[in-house]
C-alpha cells in the first residue's frame, strides 16, 4: 500500500507491506521527502505553468514487481525533476538515480509515463523542452530504458507539443515493444489562445528506443458509430483515459467525457463533476482502427458534502479471456429506454450495467440481474474492483438496497 501525505509544505511518500493472513504490518517504508514548497508555489503553479510534485506508482501486475516515481516541477535543476526507483516482488530496491539528459540541452524535463517489465527493466517517456526565455523552442520526446544498474537515454524528435500532454505507456508483450498513446497539442495548428489537440501512437523498440511506427488516431469512428446508434445525440467531446493491450498485441484506447460546474450563490459556491458518455476505440498493431463504441451515460458528481464513495461513479473495462466487458452503474430508468440518458446522483438511483463487447451492437445486461421491484437496487464499486485472469473470475463490493435497507457483499463472477 502506497500514500502521499503533504506536512508542513513537504510531499512524502509512504509505502507498507500488509501480511494477506493477518492483515498486520510487516514493514513500513519512507521511500522519498521531496523539497517543501515555496510559499509562493501556488502563484507559479496558476499562472506560471509549472507542475506540482506528485508521485506515481506503475506496476507489473504478473510478477509484482514495480516502479516509484518522483516528480518535482519546482526542482531547480533539470536532472533532479525526475527521481525514480525499482523494486522486485519482495520490495528489494533493484535500481534508484535520477532521470539525466544525454547534454544537458533542455532546460525542462517533464514526467509523462513509465512502464515495468518484471525485475528485468524500466522505463521511462519524458519530454524535454525549451522555451523562448531559455534558449529556443527546441524540444523532444525522450525515451529512457533501465537495465542491469545501468540507465540509457533515446530521444525521438516529434511535432506534438507534449507541455500539456495526457500520455500512457504500455508494454506490448506479443510485439515485443512499447506502445505509447497520447493526446498532445498540436504545434502546427495551435495559435495564440487556440489549442488544438491530436491523438496519436508511437510503438518503441525497448533496447533501443528506436521508433518502430507513428500513427494517428482517428476518433471520428465514435461520432460515425453515435449517428448510427444514436441519431441527433449531442456531439462526442472526450479524453482519453486508458489504454489496455490485448493478447493478440491490438489496443483498446478508452475515452470519457468529463466536466467541473461550479455553481455559486451569493459567497457560497460548489463544483460537481459530470462524467459522461464513453467511447472504445480498437487498433490493430499497427495503429489501424478496427472497430469501435459508444455508450450513452450521466453521472454528476457533487463533490460538496458528498458522501457517495468515489468509486461509485465513472466506469470498469475488463479484457478477460472470452472477451472484453463495460461495467458501470446506471440509473435504473435508463435501462428501460433508448434516449438521453437520466442522470445518475445517488445510489438509490441505480443498477450496474453490463455491456458484453461483441459485435457491432454491444448486449447490455444487469450485472445482478433485473430488479424484482423499484424498490431493489444492486450496484457495485465498481472502480474498487480487480479480475482474476488466471481462473476468469471478476471480483467487486456489491451493495444490496431495498427500501432503504442496505447490504454489503463480495461478488465474484464469472464472465
């Protein structure tokens, strides 16, 4: 188990081992202290561009081996922005340094993913830029692998502005590559205030960094799919946010619409969060878009005095071995219609839906089965929820509601 926690201005990052028979704690770890804030941070933050320090945790869910990531925008030098370490199964540290350039050439050094192949290697995606105050607009993606204690640095010249840009980096274990999906800004056709965003892959040879293919995205297949399936829906206005490969090396690129209203009376004000439609979009290995989906949701998110657990709202994608599975909550009237969704706000709303991925046309299913009145509710936390691929089992918390009444218990399915 991994946490943050921010004292006094400084970020630390906490790590404990949890005995599965006991559920005592064999070991608990300080792994890094970052640098405090500055009193000003804030400031530089907003209008400033600069990042905040964060944590991340990327992990190799076959053998448990894993990576730590330190990232710290504030840092005054270049080569100490990016802090990372390598751990095996047993949490022994295989490998701990700091991302460094090949010449020292940019000036900022920006974090965008990282990925872990068992106890053998890491790596990292960076990009590296300048601006004009700093000696040009010269800037690259950069491409780190760790192997054997040693860390080598690749750079992949690219037109895409990745300042802003929402990465993800996955191993393609049946290609033997690195697949690397991203939404950046669109340097040719971004002016002034105007930001246009593209999407696109690369494929990355690990021991070398050598760019096997670039590609485009194409996300209009969503917008040709809702015209079909549903004709006059308001336009398709998402992020991306995941990516899954799949056996045979094809990708699953995820997307959801998603949106912050903040609402204010008088002095007073409150934000909620809407998470939207979905869409699936499935390349091929080479980038090709083979087929794709769309599925109409609502979900507002009051984040004031909201006591509804996160993990509620948003949505599960799950590629077992049969194929692949949608799972989110959806109001219960939802599940009788074909128009714009109800919104979805509390629990006493809903039922978790099943989409089973064949086909053009998605079967949609109760997970639970179908209610026996409007009284009965079954939904899942469905966002606190893992899959067994071994024995094809899918586990996840199940709330039982009727009346008012509520009972909590553990699923597991076979899908």
């Amino acid at each position: 188990m991994f946490f943050s926690w921010d004292h006094m201005r400084t970020p630390y990052l906490f790590r404990a081992v949890i005995s599965a028979d006991d559920g005592k704690v064999k070991r608990f770890d300080t792994l890094f202290i970052l640098e405090p804030y500055e009193r000003t941070a804030g400031y530089q933050m907003a209008f400033g561009s600069i990042d905040s320090k964060e944590f991340f945790i990327r992990a190799d869910n076959q053998t448990g081996c894993y990576a730590v990531i330190a990232y710290d925008g504030f840092a005054s030098e270049t080569n100490m922005r990016i802090e990372y370490a390598h751990y095996n199964a047993q949490h022994v540290e295989l490998g701990h340094g700091f991302l460094t350039q090949n010449d020292d050439h940019f000036k900022y050094l920006k974090y965008l993913d990282a990925e872990v192949d068992a106890d053998k290697h890491m790596y990292i995606l960076s990009y590296g830029y300048n601006t004009r105050s700093s000696g040009g607009k010269e800037s690259s993606l950069m491409f780190s692998s760790f192997e054997n204690g040693k860390l080598s640095t690749y750079e992949m010249n690219n037109d895409d502005d990745f300042s802003e840009a929402k990465a993800y980096l996955k191993l393609n274990k049946k290609h033997k590559s690195l697949d690397f999906l991203f939404l950046a800004k669109d340097k040719k056709h971004s002016r002034g205030s105007t930001k246009r965003y593209s999407a696109g892959m690369i494929s990355i040879q690990p021991d070398n960094g050598q760019v096997l293919y670039a590609t485009g995205i194409d996300l209009s297949c969503i917008e040709t799919y809702r015209s079909a399936n549903y004709p006059g829906s308001k336009d398709f206005v998402a992020m991306i946010d995941n990516i899954y490969i799949n056996d045979d090396g094809s990708v699953s690129l995820l997307l959801e619409e998603q949106a912050t209203t903040t609402q204010t009376v008088g002095t007073v004000s409150s934000s909620y969060a809407t998470l939207g439609d979905i869409g699936i979009i499935n390349l091929d290995a080479a980038g090709a878009t083979t087929n794709c989906y769309s599925f109409r949701k609502s979900h507002d998110h009051v984040n004031a005095k909201n006591t509804v657990d996160e993990s509620f709202f948003g949505y599960c994608y799950v590629p077992a071995q049969n194929g692949s599975y949608l799972l989110y909550n959806d109001n219960s009237e939802n599940f009788e219609k074909d128009k714009d969704p109800v919104s979805l706000t509390r629990t006493t709303q809903s039922q978790t839906a099943l989409h089973i991925l064949k086909g053009s046309t998605p079967e949609k299913q109760y997970l639970f089965g179908a209610p026996e009145d409007k009284s009965n509710h079954k939904f899942a936390f469905v966002k606190r929820s893992d899959y067994n691929r071994s024995v094809n089992k899918y586990v996840v918390m199940m709330i039982k509601e009727k009346n008012g009444a509520k009972e909590t218990q553990l699923a597991w399915i076979t899908l």
